[in-house]
C-alpha cells in the first residue's frame, strides 16, 4: 500500500494528469496534493481579504477535480489551473465590489462541500522562521498594495512561473500589456521593498 503512494509521488505532473483523467483517484489525490500550496500561495498574495484564500483554495482545488476529464492537452495543466485561480479571483473582486464589505455574522455555511484539504506549513526553525514570516509578511503587503492587475500578472509569473503568453490567456489581455504590468509591479515592488532588501 505504502509503495504505492510512493510510485504516485514519484511520478511526473503530466503523468498524474493523464491518470486522474482515466478516473484514478489516487493520482488525483496526489495530484491536489502537489499543487495545494502554489494555489494556496497564490491567493494569499492575490486577496486582500485573507479569511476567503482557505475557501478560494478549495474551491479551486474542487473546480480541478470535477473538470480535470476536460482538459484536453495535460501538457497545460499548469496553464489552465491558473485559469482556474484567476476566474475565481476575479469572480471573488467582483463579488466584494457588489457587496461593498457588508459582512453577515450569521451566514449560512450548509452548502460548503464536506471535503476539507489539508493545507501545509513549510517547516524551518524557529528564529529562520521569525526572520522569513517578518519578511514575507512586508512582501505580502507590498503586493496587496499593487493594482490588481499588476498583483495577478506578476503573481502568476513570479510565484506560478508562467510565460508571459500563458498569463495573456489567463488574463484575456496582450502579451506587450502583460510585460508591461510585470514591469511595472516588478519596479513597484523594489521601490517599496528598498529598505528591507
């Protein structure tokens, strides 16, 4: 049983793709696994709003695991789980633009989807720690502080590692406008970080 799990681990991305596509669960099951944290990453810098990137995670996590049959090249995945973490995201801005931070104290949670994925921390010592949480958190909101458009092109560039095509089709947008925002974002981000750097 264990040598199985371990002959899933070791496979490559497109493999496990291919299988979760045949309706092999374990594959699936690893393949969340693997791409949990990226997703999990990503939201973090991408929502303002931190209480939602548990249920935005999720709920990307679920639209990959019902759609995964669709994709047609598994070469792509990459590509089209980013797809999948921009619509949501934008679906999540235009939701809180709606709702203009009105905030329900007793809403309804009886339709959330019973699965819970288990979301890991990286381990490092205790003062690594100290030191890379201080960091990363002046980073976090220095990207926050982007326009979100700069925020999700160099979000998916830098943290995602897609090329620059790959984020113009995620992002419905021109390759030249895309280098642009990652310029800009990447310039922004040096000026407000030069004094941590």
């Amino acid at each position: 049983m264990s040598g199985n799990k371990l002959q899933y681990r070791k496979m490559p991305l497109e493999e496990l793709v291919v299988l979760s596509q045949q309706n092999d669960f374990k594959a699936l099951e690893e393949l969340i696994k693997r791409e949990q944290k990226n997703v999990f990453a990503a939201f973090t810098y991408l929502c303002k709003k931190q209480e939602n990137v548990a249920d935005l995670t999720q709920e990307a996590l679920l639209r990959v695991a019902k759609n995964i049959q669709h994709l047609k090249n598994p070469k792509l995945f990459k590509s089209w789980l980013n797809q999948i973490v921009t619509n949501l995201f934008y679906d999540e801005l235009r939701k809180s633009q709606k709702k203009a931070d009105t905030v329900s104290l007793d809403e309804d949670t009886e339709d959330t989807v019973p699965i819970k994925f288990q979301l890991l921390d990286k381990k490092c010592k205790p003062h690594e720690k100290c030191i890379s949480s201080e960091l990363e958190k002046i980073i976090k909101n220095a990207i926050l502080a982007l326009p979100e458009q700069f925020r999700v092109a160099i979000i998916l560039r830098e943290f995602q590692g897609l090329s620059y095509e790959e984020i113009a089709d995620a992002t419905h947008s021109s390759i030249g406008t895309v280098k642009s925002r990652i310029a800009r974002a990447r310039g922004k981000l040096q000026e407000d970080l030069k004094a941590y750097m």
